[in-house]
C-alpha cells in the first residue's frame, strides 16, 4: 500500500473547507450578517480565505511532478487523456446536479445565484475545459480551478516527455531550468496581470514551485534551481506583497521541511479519506450552497450574532457528507453503465 503524506492530506482538508467558507461568504445569504456581526472573520474569508487555492496549486505541482517520475512513458497523450478522466466525471455529475439545483430553484434565489441555464455551447465549452476562453460563465463556482489544473497538467507533461526524448545530460538541466524560468517570470510578471488569470502562466508562480520542491525532494535536480526560485518570490514580496503568493511560497516551504518535522510522514486512514474526499467538496459544494442557502432564508434562521457560526458549522459537516453523496453517486453510476455496456456487448 503506497504510504500518504500527512501534511499534503491536512492541507488538502483545511483548505478545501476554507474555499467552501469563501464562497459562503460570496454566494451565500449569510454574508451581509456575517460581515455586520463578524467583520474580521468575514474580511479573512472574503479576502485570504481565496489564496487557499494557491495552496492546492503547489501541492498539484508536487503531486504531478512526483507522479511523472515513476511514470517512464514517452508518450504524452496517454498522460493526458489519464488525467482528464480523473478530473471530469466528478466535475461533470457536479456541473449537472448544480444545473438541476439551479432549474428547480430559480424562482426562489436571487438572480447572481443562478447561472442561465445552460445549452449545448455551454456544456461544450465545459467538457473541453474552455469555458474562460471563450467566455461563458462557468455553471458552477470553482470550476475554473479544473480548468487550470488540467492547462498547468498539460504543459508539464508535454515539457517532462519532451525531455525524456534528449540526451540524459542535456535533460537533467534543461528540465529544471525551463521550469524555474517560467516561474519565475510568472511571478515576477505574468501573474501581476489579472486579466491572464484564465490561462496556465498566470498560476506557474504556484505550481511550478510544487514542482521544483517534488524534484529536489526525489533528488531528480539540483537544489539550486529550488533556492533561485524561492530567493526571486522572498525578493519580489519584498518590492510588493502578494498574499497569494507568500502563501504558495509557505505551501512550498512546508512540504520542503515535512520529512525533517517528521520521519514517517504518513496519513491516518481518516485523515487520507477526507483527503480524498476534498476534490469531490472542492467541485460539487456550490449546489450544497444553494439548497442550503435557501433553506436558512426561507425560515428565517439569520439576524444574530451566533447564526453565522451555527451556519457555517453546519455547512462543514453537510459539506463533506455532500462530498461523500457525490463520491458513492458517481461509484453508482458507473457502475451501472459498466454493467449495462457489458450486457450490451455480451461480455459478460
């Protein structure tokens, strides 16, 4: 059984609710009470409650790295196709249940709460991950982050294959140099732009930084490419604080320094469960907000100084049981259609 990383799997946890909290506080109705009784705590989750996402960019870097080196492969589409069938078939039941949700309570939510719905262009321009580009609002909350992550997949992989196909010399500096270049100038340049933020560059400030501590971790380069990268974000905070990116840097940092706070860095069984559950919470909990949202509107559970604390409790332990609804939902269903395709073709 290949061993879990408790510290990946504690951030993947916290940071996940920290996101549903953010959005409570964007989409749900509890921020106006929130922010009158609770102004501090409501600014944290509005404002750095966000930058949680940097966190998941780091670790997907030091997931993505660390996995393309047990693979040998010198093919890249096979790498890619693998990791869009991870990334879709939770993240398309998610788009669908909150399209459904959305449908049967457009009447009862305020208009900013519910997406048109969708047609054809709209799911197409999700299933292939476009939806920023060409410009159609995404369905749900979060699901530029699916976007993103399968971009910065895409380019590392191509980048990995490409160099296993060089000279074994050539590839064990050309590898760690173009990866710490392009963070750099993503940190340094391409993410104080705002308006690149649908496109991969923008958030290799994070993700290649996960990368570098992956390699130099699994001794695959020298550590030097790491500690220019670091030495340019510590210089570049300096000339102008980013929150965003001191906390991709504390992520990087943190996973850096595990092995030496701990000497078996290992997930207990429910620790790694909810790890595993965070992706499925990640992408499906903003149908949870509103069913939620809507429920404590309609009988008038607001307008005191506890409720948004009984709100957003609540909300963590309905979040994950969402997750967990999802997961088994998703279990089900292909189950059923594997069944199915196997009668159909009678291989069974």
């Amino acid at each position: 059984m290949t061993s879990r990383h408790f510290g990946i799997d504690a951030l993947k946890v916290v940071c996940a609710q920290l996101i549903v909290w953010h959005h409570a506080m964007v989409y749900a109705p509890m921020n106006v009470d929130f922010a009158s009784h609770w102004p501090t705590l409501s600014a944290f989750l509005l404002e750095p409650g966000r930058w949680v996402v940097h966190v998941f960019l780091v670790i997907g870097g030091y997931l993505s790295a660390a996995g393309l080196e047990r693979s040998n492969t010198k093919l890249w589409t096979p790498l890619v196709w693998r990791r869009y069938g991870r990334l879709m078939p939770l993240f398309v039941l998610a788009l669908g249940l909150t399209a459904w949700v959305g449908e049967g309570m457009r009447h009862d939510l305020a208009p900013d709460w519910v997406s048109p719905t969708p047609d054809w262009q709209v799911w197409l321009a999700h299933l292939t991950l476009s939806f920023d580009w060409m410009s159609v609002p995404a369905i749900s909350a979060g699901a530029w982050y699916v976007a993103i992550d399968f971009q910065l997949y895409v380019l590392l992989a191509l980048w990995v294959v490409h160099t296993r196909r060089a000279r074994a010399g050539a590839s064990a500096w050309v590898k760690p140099a173009v990866v710490t270049a392009a963070t750099v100038l993503s940190v340094t340049v391409i993410s104080k732009f705002p308006q690149l933020d649908i496109v991969a560059p923008y958030f290799i400030s994070a993700y290649g930084l996960g990368c570098l501590v992956a390699w130099h971790q699994h001794r695959v380069i020298s550590s030097r490419w790491l500690w220019l990268v670091v030495g340019a974000i510590l210089f570049d905070l300096l000339l102008e604080w980013r929150g965003r990116q001191a906390f991709a840097l504390l992520t990087a940092l943190l996973l850096l320094a595990w092995p030496l706070l701990q000497r078996k860095p290992e997930s207990p069984d429910w620790l790694a469960r909810a790890s595993d559950l965070s992706y499925p919470l990640f992408v499906g909990h903003f149908s949870l907000l509103m069913l939620w949202g809507s429920w404590w509107t309609q009988h008038g559970m607001a307008n005191t100084a506890a409720s948004p604390w009984v709100y957003l409790v609540l909300l963590a332990g309905l979040g994950w049981g969402w997750a967990m609804l999802l997961e088994a939902t998703l279990e089900r269903l292909v189950a059923g259609w594997t069944r199915h395709f196997l009668a159909r073709t009678r291989w069974a």
